[in-house]
C-alpha cells in the first residue's frame, strides 16, 4: 500500500518579477531577472535574493539604478531616500554585488550606524497587559 506524498510548507519559488506592477523600464525588468539568476548561482539563499531584489526595485521605481552616481544622490538626498543609516549600509552592499555583477564599480558612500535605545515599558503599561490577557496567559493570583 502506498501512501501519499505528503506537503511540505516550504513556499513555492516563483519568479520574483510581476512585471505588470513594476513602474521600471524594462531593460532594468530583464538586467534584475538576470542578477536574480547570478545571485543563485552564487548559492545565496531564496531568502536573501528575495530581499536584495525588493530593494533594487524600490530604487528603480524612483531613479536609474544603472547610474551609481544617481544612486548616491538619491541616498543622501533626505527627502526622498527616508532610510536609517543601517538600510542604507545594507542597501549599498546589495548596490555593490549589483555592480559586480554587470562588471562595475564604485566608491561606496559610508554611514554610521547609530544604535537605537530597545522599547521599555512602563510598570503601567506592563500590568495593562497583564490585565488584558486571559486567565491562562496572566500570572497566577495565588502563589
């Protein structure tokens, strides 16, 4: 007797493009598919090639991406690039592979990544939530 194959919950992987909601040119479109396809070739992870591609297309939809000099201005320029220093630090090692790729280079900007202070709540905001959850989640009341 034979069993069926049973599903695993791992997500399709689907080609990363819908060129229909993309605002880019499409030589930039097919430039991207093909630095989607040199990003697996070098063995990254679906991942990582996943995120690297949304940013490329989040820039592209605002500047030429295959002007390094343009890329720049847009990150300095406040008004339109509103990212922390760290997305920006992030965003320029994704620019750099994807120069490398189409075989140029460039004089990465730096940025200082400034640490921020984690979330503390307040006592008062600690027993809203206690208070708030249910009998099984709160703390007991006998101890």
């Amino acid at each position: 007797m034979t069993t069926p194959a049973t599903k695993t919950n791992t997500p399709t992987r689907k080609n990363l493009f819908e060129k229909k909601e993309l605002n880019i040119e499409f030589k930039t479109v097919i430039l991207l598919e093909q630095y989607q396809e040199y990003q697996r070739k070098q063995g990254r992870a679906y991942e990582t090639i996943a995120s690297r591609l949304q940013a490329l297309k989040q820039v592209a939809r605002q500047i030429d991406i295959n002007n390094p000099e343009a890329v720049k201005l847009w990150l300095a320029d406040n008004e339109q690039c509103k990212w922390s220093n760290k997305t920006k630090t992030k965003f320029v090692d994704t620019y750099t592979s994807f120069l490398t790729f189409k075989g140029e280079t460039w004089q990465r900007p730096t940025y200082t990544i400034q640490n921020k202070l984690p979330f503390i709540p307040t006592e008062q905001e600690i027993d809203t939530l206690i208070n708030a959850c249910g009998k099984v989640t709160s703390t007991p009341s006998k101890c």
